[in-house]
C-alpha cells in the first residue's frame, strides 16, 4: 500500500512540476492554431435588421439600432473596469 501512494505522489508531484508527457500543450496549441487560422467568416446580421439599416428612408431606426449597439458594448467594459478596480483596491489594501 505504501509503495501505491508513493507512485501516486510521485506522479501529482510530477505533474505540478511541469514534468511528463507534452500531449496536453500540443493538442492547445493545434486546436489554437485550427481554430484562428481556419476560420470562415461570418455575416451576421438578421434580415429584419438589414432591411432597417439599408433603407434611405428611415435613418433614425439607424441611430437607434447604432445606440443600442454602442449601449450593449459599453456595459461589459464598465463591469470589468469595476471588478479590475475592486481588485486593485484589495491588493494596495494589502500591501
């Protein structure tokens, strides 16, 4: 039983070391790869949003589809700019 958990310790140890077979980091690295560098592009747009936009006539569902766009984008930003800064505050807590 002792010489079972010596080997599993070994290879824990091991594994936390970096040390054993590279298979993990070359299967991320290929996947990586095929996915950035094979990639197809996308068009995606709904018709109903298409039709709005491509009309001469109704500019003003333009800038209010344009002000949604810009609305949705912000608020990601705003969160992750308060956690960031929440962190920071802890960490020169800190030190």
């Amino acid at each position: 039983m002792y010489t079972k958990d010596k080997k599993a310790t070994f290879k824990v140890n091991a594994l936390k070391r970096g040390k054993g077979n590279g298979t993990p980091y070359f299967l991320t690295i290929v996947l990586f790869l095929v996915l950035n560098l094979f990639s197809l592009p996308a068009n995606a747009q709904c018709a109903m949003c298409r039709a709005a936009l491509t009309s001469k006539e109704n500019t003003t569902t333009a800038a209010a589809v344009n002000d949604g766009i810009v609305y949705l984008m912000v608020i990601p930003y705003i969160l992750v700019a308060g956690i960031g800064y929440a962190i920071y505050r802890m960490k020169s807590k800190k030190a």
